[in-house]
C-alpha cells in the first residue's frame, strides 16, 4: 500500500491532488478540519467537497486534524509509517486581510503547523516526498519596484526587460514589506529548503501565482478569479481594491498545479523552489477579468472601486516557469485563461 498525506485536503489545490494521486494508485489520507469556514464564513466552507472526496475515492480516510497539534500529527505518521510516500501540503491560512487580524493563528497555520509536518517526515517516513504549496507573496512588494508602465487596461513591463515573460525565482526576498501572510508563508518555504538541505529530504516549494479552478470556494478576501465569477453570475456586487484596476494577476489551473506535483514527485530535487503560475498568455488585470467575466456570463457585473489597495499588494505578477520546464520538460499546461473561466462560471452556475 503506497499512502499520499494531502492537507487542506477539501481544498483547491488539496482536492485536486487528492482525485490525481488516487487516480495513480494511492490510498489518500486527507487532513482538513475546514478552518476555512472559520476564515471566511460559511460560503466558503470545504464541507461538502470533503463529502464528495469520501463518497466518490475509494481508499480515502478523512483526518479532522489541526496541523497546529504537533502530538496528533506525529501519531498519524507514527501510525502510517513507511507506507507514506508523499506528502502534498496545501493546508494554509491564504488571507493578506485575516493575517492583520490574527497573527498568531496566521502564523502558527502556516508556520507552525509546516514544521510539524517536516517533523512527522522526517521521523516517521524520511523517504516520502514532501511538496509545499507556497505563494509568491514571499517576495514581499519586491516587484512593484519594477520599472512598470501604465496601459489602458493593465499595468505592464516593456518587452525587452528581462521579468517580461515573468519573475524567476532569483528575486529578493528580503527588505521589503511582506504582509503578514506573506511573512508566516516565507517562513514556511525557508523551513521547506532546510528541510531538503540540511536533512537531505527530497522537498520542493511551489511559489504560486493565482491558483483557481472550479473547485475554488472563492470569498472577497481569497481566491479573486473564482469569487469575481461567482459575483457576476449570480449578480453579487463586487470591489476593486486600489492600482485603477489595472493590477496584473497571472492564473493556473488546479490541474496544472498537480500535474507539475506529480512530474516532481516522479522524480525529486531536494530543497527545491520553483515559481508557477499561468505565466503572460493566462495573466489579466482586475479590468481585463471583469470584461472576460461579462462575456462569459452574457450579464454586466455591478461593481465599484475602492482607491486604497491591499497592504503587501502586488501591482503585477507573473510568474516564469522557465527553470521547472528545464528540470521537468514533460510538463506543459492544459488549461488557458478562457478554458479556466469557463470551467468556473459552469461550476457557479449549476
């Protein structure tokens, strides 16, 4: 029996690897005490994915586990041992906003409850291969210091400087305004490199752009493509946080996401990090994504503007997934900016 440990199981990014690694042959532990509906309200609980990830996988076990309980962590990897194989950890506290209102719960999910993680792997099962959901709000506001111009519809960088086609992973850190969020997940992704570094362990952080799908439990605060599709198809009125609506965003597919976790896992680097978003043809700004939702859903959006923007904000990402083709080439997306809009309005309008 080959075992995949998945947290934020009922998640996005958790769900999809949860059917992936299924459909390849794993039994699947899912860890996920839906804090989500705690961060969020109840829209944006992952009780009923949960529901159809225990009805439709065979094989899978449900753990109502808070990744903070370092005890109830070490006893269920104590109890599956060398039959884990992976571990996919996509369980977080993703908000910029709720992070300033609790730092402490921010930071003991994300960091916190990582460590206890690497920990459990580390002891109990030093062969599986650990894969972190990160984000690219390690970088802090690094990349509103580039050289941006402003168009009609969305900021941009001239084609010949060298982030055009996206930001690799050779941007700074460090000196720059993070949000809170930001700073509790950079420590998470350090711990992950060390993890892989120190001890040897074949670990890797994928430094996400927007990460969506039709599977996204999308509220105001997280999840701004699949939360602005649902506002428009039902007719929910919408803000626009700061930058003129003209920040840039670029958007991957779940699928994607996971297909690129099991291209990794096949065959690990230890200490990884890798940049992956939906790269220039799957970026879009506020404005850009407000018009593409109109289309879709034949209706006009009800939305307004609100000039200050979010602390620790991007006013333009994305991502170069350059160096993950090098070491992956296999690799390749299946899903465009349309075919993901799609996807989600069909989701949101069932």
């Amino acid at each position: 029996m080959s075992v995949a440990i998945v947290t934020g199981a009922a998640g996005l990014i958790g769900s999809e690897a949860c059917r992936r690694f299924h459909a390849e042959g794993f039994d699947i532990v899912g860890i996920d005490n839906d804090m989500r509906a705690q961060f969020f309200g109840a829209e944006a609980s992952t009780a009923g994915t949960r529901a159809r990830l225990e009805r439709e996988l065979r094989g899978y076990r449900h753990e109502h586990l808070d990744i903070r309980d370092a005890a109830g962590i070490e006893a269920l990897f104590r109890r599956l041992g060398a039959a884990v194989k992976v571990i996919i950890h996509t369980a977080a506290q993703p908000s910029h906003d709720w992070a300033a209102r609790d730092p402490q719960t921010d930071f003991g999910v994300n960091a916190w409850g990582t460590l206890n993680l690497l920990e459990a792997m580390r002891r109990q099962c030093a062969d599986a291969v650990f894969i972190f959901t990160s984000t690219n709000k390690v970088y802090g506001d690094r990349p509103n210091e580039l050289p941006l111009r402003e168009g009609e519809t969305r900021y941009d960088l001239d084609a010949g400087h060298p982030y055009h086609d996206g930001i690799d992973e050779g941007m700074s850190t460090d000196q720059t305004k993070h949000s809170l969020f930001g700073a509790s997940k950079l420590a998470a992704d350090v711990l992950v490199q060390e993890y892989g570094r120190y001890f040897g362990l074949p670990t890797v952080c994928f430094r996400g752009g927007c990460l969506t799908g039709p599977a996204h439990a999308g509220t105001e605060l997280h999840g701004f493509l699949a939360y602005l599709m649902k506002c428009t198809a039902k007719g929910t009125p919408y803000r626009v946080f700061g930058y003129k609506g003209k920040q840039v965003r670029d958007n991957i597919h779940s699928y994607d996401l996971v297909n690129a976790f099991w291209e990794f896992f096949k065959a690990p680097r230890p200490g990884e990090v890798y940049n992956l978003g939906g790269g220039r043809a799957a970026s879009c700004s506020m404005l850009e994504a407000i018009e593409a939702c109109e289309k879709i859903g034949s209706r006009a959006l009800e939305w307004t503007y609100m000039a200050d923007n979010r602390i620790g904000d991007h006013i333009w990402w994305i991502s170069s997934v350059a160096k993950f083709q090098r070491h992956y080439p296999r690799w390749t997306y299946r899903y465009d900016l349309k075919a993901i809009l799609e996807e989600i309005h069909d989701a949101v309008s069932a």
